[in-house]
C-alpha cells in the first residue's frame, strides 16, 4: 500500500504542503502541535496581512477549511513527533499521542519564535504597561477593540513603533533580517491613523525594507495618512509615571531626541523555532548557524534538507513571508513527490 506524506506543522507553509500533495491525489498525515491549524496568523490573531490586505482569519482560514475537508488529509492536532527513523520511502514517525505515522517522506513546516522583547530590557517592554508589541497591537484590532492603551484603556494621540526589535541586532545574538517587519508596521501605522485619525504615528527606523510591492504600503501610510519617519539610534525607552518617553539620536540631523508617546510598539522580528534543536535531533537534520532548520542545495532540490527523504519550508528555513512560506510549502511537496515516486535521483542528490 502507498505510504501517506507526513507533513509537521499546520501554517500557512504546511497547510500549502498538505493541500498541494492531497490534490493529485496522495495521502497526507498533518500534524500539528496546538489544538487548532493557521500557524502564526491564526494562532496569534493577526489582523490584516501585508501585501493583500485581506484579514488573516479570511485569507489563512481559508487555506485551513480546504485542509480540513481534504477527503486525502488526515489532521492531528495536539501533538508533535517525539521518534522519527527510517529512509525515503519507509519512514516511521512516532507521535507524542503514542500512534504511529508510517510515511514515504517528510515536510517540516514547523516555522519560527515571535521574538520576546524581555531580550530587549533597555526599551521598557515588560516595565510599562504601554510598551507593547506589533502581535499585541494586531490583536487588539483583529478582535475589533481597536488600539487603546492597556494603562488606562484610552485611545492614544501618539504611538511611536520601533523596528528592528530582535533583529539586526547583533549585541543579542540576532543578526538577521526579519524581512516582514517593516511591512507590517507601515501596514500597522495605517492601520492605526484610519482607526484614530487624531493620533500621531511615529516609526522609528534603521532602515526600511519594505521590499518589491510591499513598498506600496511604506508610501501610503507617507503620503495618504501622514505616519512621520524618524531615522534614529534609541538609546532607551522610560516612563514619567504616564508618558512613555523613547531616548535617542536623529541620525540624520546628528541630534539627541526625546519624545514622549502614549504607547511605544516593538516590531518584533522572527526567531528560529524555539525547539528547533529538539527537532533537530528528532529528525536528524541539520541547523543553520543561526538556528534555522538548514536548507541543502538550494539551486537543485526545493526544500531539501541535510537528510534525504526530508524536507523544509516556510518560516522553518529562515525568516519568510505568508506568500513565500506558501510557495515553498508547494515546492517542497513537489520534491517529496519526486523522492518517493520519481526515479530516486532526486532522492541522492
Ligand atoms: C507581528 C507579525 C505580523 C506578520 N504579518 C505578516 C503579514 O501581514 N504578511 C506576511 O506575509 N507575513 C507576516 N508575518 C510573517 C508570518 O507570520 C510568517 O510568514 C508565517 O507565519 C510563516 O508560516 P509558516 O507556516 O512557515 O510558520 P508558522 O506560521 O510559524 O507555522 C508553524 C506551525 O507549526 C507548528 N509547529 C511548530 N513546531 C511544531 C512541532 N514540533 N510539531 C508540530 N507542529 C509544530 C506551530 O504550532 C505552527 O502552527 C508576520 C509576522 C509577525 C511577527
Ligand atoms: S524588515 Fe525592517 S524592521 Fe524588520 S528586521 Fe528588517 S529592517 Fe528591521
């Protein structure tokens, strides 16, 4: 009898990985860890996504109701694989649930870590109430309670967001680019003007990679709803008591600034699973030096890791966007189809 496709993690990337290989016709086992599928968008309850615009609950629930009613899918959720062994063709996953998945090959779409801004003690995240992060802030607006202060519930008049917070930063060990986060906070500035068009939104920057059609949302969150860019150094984030006042140096003029703010806004960067080295020896791959799960021979088989037979994608590999954690999830089932059905070239390489 054929051996289904194992597919770890039910993001946008597994979720992609799962339905492509279902819909010519080959069995998939998705497991799943939480109790319900989405991965981030879902699970953190983002609000509108970057480049669509369309709300994740939509757009992502979407992609999980196709999974879900996939007569060739079978999901389970609310465990993870605990003993992996075997080769392409004839795997053998055992899960935290005691069951068994026998499988021909696997795709690990176990995506990323939203950063924790404790890492970040000097710019006041766990010290003051209206120092919060870019899931919070999307919270707030996908559950339709808009954009208040958690002091005191207030609509603020200024918000300042921060970028780069757990990314770039080398002093934390965290030298990568987060890719999404600028996107996500011009997207979340416009947000916030069109909510409260009396507020002032200030985006603290390095500098802003709001790469290919993303860019669109840098120009309108300038030019439409009048969201201010400051490039700056900040030096640290205190509080008077009410105000929460960011400390640091205009790079452009060469100046100090201090200006206080109703709320502060960590745009928190994507880290590497924080169970990356569990799965790691799990499934005897190999890691990144970075932590990410490491991608073989990129230029030859879409989504190979170091051990033949499986497979990576999405969030998993470094960090990513929806649109490319979907794609990759759909290359990489291309792959484990060619492994396990094709002529074992693919599988060698
Ligand atoms: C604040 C914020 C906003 C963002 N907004 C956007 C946006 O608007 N547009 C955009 O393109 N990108 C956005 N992103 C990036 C987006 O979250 C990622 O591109 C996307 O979630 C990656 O999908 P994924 O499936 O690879 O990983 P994930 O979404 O992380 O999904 C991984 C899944 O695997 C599960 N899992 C993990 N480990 C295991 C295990 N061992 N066993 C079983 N299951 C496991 C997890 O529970 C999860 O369900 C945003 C990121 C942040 C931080
Ligand atoms: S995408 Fe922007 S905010 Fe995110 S790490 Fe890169 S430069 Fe910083």
């Amino acid at each position: 009898m054929t051996k289904p496709f194992l597919i770890v993690g039910g993001g946008p990337a597994g979720l992609s990985a799962a339905y492509s290989l279902a819909n010519i016709g080959e069995k998939v086992v998705l497991v799943e860890k939480e109790g319900m599928l989405g991965g981030a968008p879902i699970l953190s309850g983002y609000a509108k996504l970057v480049p669509s615009g369309e709300w994740a609950k939509d757009a992502i629930g979407s992609m999980v109701d196709r999974v879900v009613k996939h007569p060739n899918i079978e999901v389970k959720t609310g465990t993870s694989v605990s003993e992996f062994s075997g080769e392409p063709g004839a795997f053998s996953a055992k899960l935290a649930n005691g069951e068994t998945v026998e499988n021909g090959a696997t795709i690990l779409c176990t995506g990323f870590t939203h950063f924790d801004s404790i890492n970040k003690p000097e710019w006041g995240f766990g010290q003051f109430p209206d120092v919060v992060t870019t899931t919070q802030v999307e919270q707030m607006i996908s559950s339709g309670k808009g954009v208040r202060r958690p002091s005191n519930g207030d609509k603020p008049k200024r918000v300042a967001i921060l970028l780069c917070v757990g990314s770039r930063d080398r002093q934390i060990g965290r030298e990568w680019c987060s890719k999404i986060c600028c996107s996500v906070s011009a997207k979340m500035a416009t947000e916030i003007r069109e909510e409260l068009p009396e507020c002032h939104v200030y985006i603290y920057y390095m500098d802003i990679r709001t790469f290919g059609l993303y860019e669109e949302i840098y120009w309108k969150s300038q030019e439409e709803q009048k969201v201010k860019y400051i490039k700056a150094r900040i030096a640290e984030v205190t509080s008077d008591g009410d105000k929460v006042i960011v400390k640091g140096e205009d790079t452009l003029v060469k100046r100090p600034i201090t200006i206080p703010f109703d709320m502060v806004v960590h745009a928190i960067g994507m880290d590497p699973n924080a169970d990356n080295m569990l799965i790691s020896d799990i499934f005897g791959v190999d890691l990144h030096h970075w932590g990410y799960i490491k991608q073989e021979n990129t230029y030859g088989v879409m989504g190979a890791s170091s051990r033949p037979g499986v497979f990576v994608a999405g969030a998993a590999t470094s960090p990513e966007t929806i649109d490319d954690s979907i794609a990759q999830g759909s290359a990489a089932a291309m792959s484990a189809m060619a492994c396990v059905r094709g002529s074992g070239a693919v599988a060698a390489e």
